[in-house]
C-alpha cells in the first residue's frame, strides 16, 4: 500500500469538527479530490475507525496545484537531462 497508518484514539465526545475557512469555499469535487489525494484507505469497524494516509498525499496536492506552465518546464528539463 502507498499509505502510512494513522491510528488515533479520539472519544466521540472530544471530537468536534473544526472547519477551515478555505475548506468551506471549495467545491465538493474540490474537496473529494484533496480527500482522494491524502487518504490511501478507510477501515470502519465496530470499534474504530482507521485511516491510513498517503505518504506522499502533500506533494501530490502540491504537485496538482502548479501552474500547467511551470509543469511542462518541469518536463521539459527531463527531456534535456535524459539527452
């Protein structure tokens, strides 16, 4: 698997949802695609709820939020390297 586990005890009680503000203007397809990048794997037992997160889920969102310019550049430099 590409994640790490992240296992956490959280009481029902303690947990309370705190919001980002710029997490509340994105679109639904906005956030399921974060979600998407960052969550490798949901497990929903009786008892839990573990999570495991993609190691490298940050560099994918950071990767995804790059300008097209700035990725064919990136590109391009491979091409050059590998001549």
């Amino acid at each position: 698997a590409l994640g790490l586990a992240a296992k956490r005890n959280v009481s029902s009680q303690s947990s309370k949802p705190r919001l980002d503000p710029v997490w509340e203007v994105l679109y639904p397809e906005e956030q399921r695609r974060i979600l998407e990048l960052l969550i490798d794997k949901v497990e929903v037992t009786n008892k839990q709820v573990e999570i495991r997160f993609r190691c490298n889920g940050i560099e994918r969102i950071v990767d995804e939020l790059k300008p097209m310019a700035e990725k064919e550049n990136g590109k391009n430099e491979i091409r050059k390297r590998q001549l």
